[in-house]
C-alpha cells in the first residue's frame, strides 16, 4: 500500500504485456533488468511497489519501519526515474507529467492539443488509470501512438512503469511525450517519472482554494493549466484568487488559462510546448556536437602518437 495515501497494491497491466511475463526495465546504457513477481522483506515487486501507509498497524512494522521503507521506495523509483530521464535527454525527447484531480479534463485537453499539433510537433502519449483503456484509445483516434497503464487499486505512476511503457512505444527523436498520470493530487506529487515538468491542470469547476489545499502538488508543477474557462460565466471561480493561492505555495509557478471546447488560451499552451520542445531539440544537438567534438580531439591524439 501507498505510504502517502494507504492506496492498495493491484495488478500493473501495460498494453501489450502478458501478466505471466516479467518486465524489463531498459538502462541507459542500453542493458536490460527483468522483473518478476518476487518479493523481498517488506518489498513487493519492483514493477507495483506494494506500499504500506504511514500509519498502519501491519504486525512488526513501527513507524521508524514505515519512514525506512518509504525512503527506500523512493530512492529505487527516483535511480529508474534518472535513467528514464536520460534516455529521453539522448533524443531530444521533451516529456510532460500531466497531473490533476479526476474530471480536470485532462484527456480532452490532450487531444486538442495533439490535433492542433498535427503537422508541427510528433506527439506520443502514456495514459495512467485505475481501470479501462478508454483514454489511450481516445488518444489514438487522434493518430497518435498511446499505450495504457492500469495500476489496478494504485494511485499513481511510478517510473519504472513509465520506463516499460517507453520501451513499447515508438517513441520519435526531437518529440514531445506526454504522460497523463492517475487523476489524483496527491501522490503523483512524491513520484519523479522522469519528466522535464510536470504540468498541474485546475479545473474552475474544482475550486480556487486547490492549491492550499493540495500544495505538494502545485509547489512541485512548473506550469498551472486552469482549464475549462468557457465555464466562469456560470461559476463564482475567482481566477485571481486562485493564481494568488497557486503562488503563495509556488512563486515561480507559471499559469495559462484555458479552454479545450472554446480554444481559449491554446495558442498559448502550444507555444509553451513548443519552446520547451525546441530547447530539448537544442540540448540533444549540443550533446551531440560535443561527442563528436571530443572524438575528433581524441582522433586527432591518436594520430599524433602515430606519428
């Protein structure tokens, strides 16, 4: 079970897997590491952690236990969310964490994104539920390559799910990934999955008083979306206020207001992603430019001992 929330352990299906398969978890340095269904002590297996809360009353387990276990939970899944990082980094690839609480419109926000996008940026989505693949196939009737994790009673995503799914994906040099996380504010707050930013998406149906209330979530978000802004008309949503609690927690977070249904705001989320894509593009071409630089000098030694 979860240590934030006492969230239960279910089985972790992604697309395409055989439940009696082991995963694998691909390194950066292109090495691979299995996964069964082992456990070990008060570890479940590497693919679902199975976490238990901080306050429960699992025999044998005091609460200096519990903090010991939480800390190595997130030290195993921070070391699989620095290598997923990385092999993103090698290819350009700019990649989101869209996180927020359920009926934020987060998938209808993802796909007129993706269809605004088409001809400009290759766009390739991880979706995160509970249950179903209904978000993934509306990401794919878009074109778009998605692939579905199902973390059964979990509540979040970790990163070596993310790093399985990658590895099912074809994923495109130089492109955006966008990972649509389990609607929940609290626990995806803790879990690094590798991503350049995660994106926190506020509904102005949900209330301005979100940020206070759930701060972790928007103190560790680079970006607030306040999405479904046609809808103010209707609603006492004060967005000032909202933007006020969003900054007391986090003063450098950056907001765009937003609606998928009328295209407010979309211009200016697309030249957000846009420029973050670019500068991942730049990174990877520096990187690049360097390794060659560097054989070059390296060559260039050899050929003078040669001589």
């Amino acid at each position: 079970m979860c240590t934030t929330c006492g969230c239960g352990d279910g089985e972790v299906k992604i697309d395409g897997d055989d439940p009696s398969h082991e995963h694998e978890h691909v390194h950066s340095d292109g090495t691979r590491h299995s996964h069964g269904h082992e456990h070990a002590g008060d570890h479940a297996h590497d693919h679902g952690p199975r976490y238990a809360p901080a306050h429960s009353h699992a025999p044998g387990l005091g609460a200096r236990r519990m903090v010991q276990i939480e800390q190595d939970i997130l030290a195993k899944n921070n070391a699989y969310a620095t290598e997923n990082r990385q092999r993103l980094a090698d290819r350009g690839i700019f990649t989101l964490n869209l996180v927020s609480s359920p009926g934020s419109g987060k998938t209808t926000l993802l796909v007129k994104t993706i269809e605004l996008l088409k001809g400009r940026q290759r766009v390739a989505v991880i979706e995160g539920d509970q249950q179903t693949s209904q978000d993934a196939e509306r990401i794919r009737a878009t074109g778009a390559p998605a692939i579905q994790i199902n973390t059964g009673k979990g509540c979040h995503l970790d990163a070596h799910m993310v790093g399985h799914a990658m590895g099912k994906l074809e994923l495109a040099d130089d492109s955006l990934l966008m990972i649509e996380n389990v609607g929940n504010l609290v626990c995806p707050a803790a879990f690094d999955l590798g991503e350049a930013h995660k994106v926190v998406i506020l509904s102005v149906t949900e209330g301005e008083d979100k940020p206070i209330k759930y701060p972790d979530m928007f103190r560790a978000a680079t970006l607030m979306l306040m999405n479904k802004c046609d809808l103010l008309p209707h609603l006492t949503f004060s967005v000032p206020r909202a933007i006020e609690f969003a900054r007391r927690v986090n003063p450098g977070i950056e907001v765009i207001e937003v609606s998928a249904t009328t295209g407010q705001g979309m211009d200016a989320w697309l030249a957000w992603l846009e420029g973050g894509a670019a500068a991942a593009r730049g990174q990877r071409q520096d990187s690049v430019s360097s390794l060659k630089h560097r054989v070059a000098e390296l060559e260039a030694q050899l050929a003078a001992r040669d001589v």
